[in-house]
C-alpha cells in the first residue's frame, strides 16, 4: 500500500506519466469531458472533494510549467480566482474564454473531476520537467 502522495490509484499514475507540455485538467462537476479523453471521476457529492482541495494534492506531485483557466473565471466566481493565486503561486495562468479552454481539453491526457459545483471551478495544467 502507498504511504504518502496521491492515494487515487488512476490519478497517481496520469500524473507519473506524463512528459513535457502534456496537460491534464481539473474540473468542477459540470465541465463537458471529451468522449475520447481518460474521464477520472472523483466527485462523490456535492462540493466533495473541492477543486482547491484536489488541485492542491496535484501539485503536490506534478510539476507544472503554467496553467490556462477561462477569463470568465474572473467575474463569475471571482473569489475562486482569487484564492488560486497562492496556490498556484509562481507558475503562469493564462486566460481564454470557455470556449476556447473547452476546445483545449481534447488534448489533455486526461481529466479529473471533483464534485466542485461553483462556475468556471476548472483549470488546465502543463507539465513541465524536473531538471
């Protein structure tokens, strides 16, 4: 049995697979998930487990070189926007609409979603490198 990091089984070995510029997303309830795209769910109910919550336990183990969230974040949950910055403090957010972000996610190797149930709760991560 795993001591410490991510416990979630599926999440831990996205993570330990990624290479460079790979991305893997973090969504709130509602995100549409690409059919083709590993869909790794762990909501369980409503709020359970938060997107900061999960976010945090990510990047506890994956290195991220920046990040890309929907500009529409800003307004429409702008405290969620605000209580990002420490979190992900020193790595890049750049904002697209949603529109765009939703286009971004076919790429992703996969997506993680939590049982957020707040707007625009989502956010791609790129991997980056170690050394």
């Amino acid at each position: 049995m795993k001591k410490t990091g991510i416990m979630n089984s599926r999440i831990s070995k996205i993570v330990s697979e990624l290479g460079h510029t790979d991305s893997i997303v973090i969504c709130d309830s509602g995100l549409p998930i690409p059919p083709h795209v590993e869909r790794i769910d762990i909501a369980l109910k409503k709020g359970v487990p938060s997107f900061l919550e999960t976010l945090a336990t990510v990047l506890e183990e994956m290195q991220v070189e920046s990040a890309v969230v929907a500009e529409e974040m800003t307004k429409a949950n702008a405290q969620l926007r605000q209580q990002l910055a420490p979190v992900m403090e020193g790595i890049p957010i750049r904002a697209v609409t949603h529109e765009e972000f939703k286009r971004i996610t076919h790429q992703a190797k996969a997506v993680i979603r939590t049982g957020e149930c707040t707007p625009y709760a989502n956010i791609i991560l790129k991997a980056g490198v170690i050394f």
